[in-house]
C-alpha cells in the first residue's frame, strides 16, 4: 500500500475471508475520519485477493468507483458486495491515468 496520494493516512488493518477470499481492510486514520466531509472525504483501501480498491468514506457512508452510485454502511458492506458481484472471477485492477510529459 504505497503512496495512495496526498494526505492519505492509515488507521488499523483487518484481515477476514468472506466466501473464500481474502480481504484486508485499510481503514483512514481516525484524524482523516474527523475531518472527512463531502467535498473532502477519508481515503481507505480495501485488497481482496492483492486487488487493490480505493474507498472514500464520509459521515454519510463509504463510496468507491468500483459500485458507483451505492453507498455502504462499512467498508466490510462494499468488499463484500463487490465479492458477492466478481463471483468467481477477479477482474483486472482499473486503468490508471496518469500524466505523461514528452
């Protein structure tokens, strides 16, 4: 879990299998949770499997781009889903874009 980008700080890690997979949940650090607000939410992460899937997480629930439009109570809640959803099929990771100068 290297550089997940500015101000992007760790609280406490878990590890539990659901369905035969295993899913680390990198929470935001508490800070980041107290000063999360909409326009500024908390980054966490979730792995399953050595997939990494970026999470915000707000007062009012946890987002990620991978399920867009649906909120979760727990980061728990959306790895879960997103388990349930890739089946048995991992899917590659999303592209990332990044800036080229030439």
């Amino acid at each position: 879990m290297k550089n997940m980008g500015t101000g992007a700080s760790h609280g406490a890690k878990t590890h539990y299998v659901f369905h035969g997979r295993t899913v680390e949940v990198m929470r935001p650090s508490a800070g980041d949770l107290a000063n999360a607000r909409d326009d500024k939410p908390a980054m966490g992460m979730l792995r399953i499997d050595g997939r990494d899937v970026m999470y915000e997480q707000t007062d009012e629930g946890v987002y990620s781009h991978e399920l867009m439009y649906q909120r979760f109570s727990t980061p728990e809640a959306l790895a879960e889903e997103l388990v349930r959803q890739w089946g048995t099929h991992l899917p590659p990771p999303l592209p990332m874009h990044h800036e080229h100068n030439d």
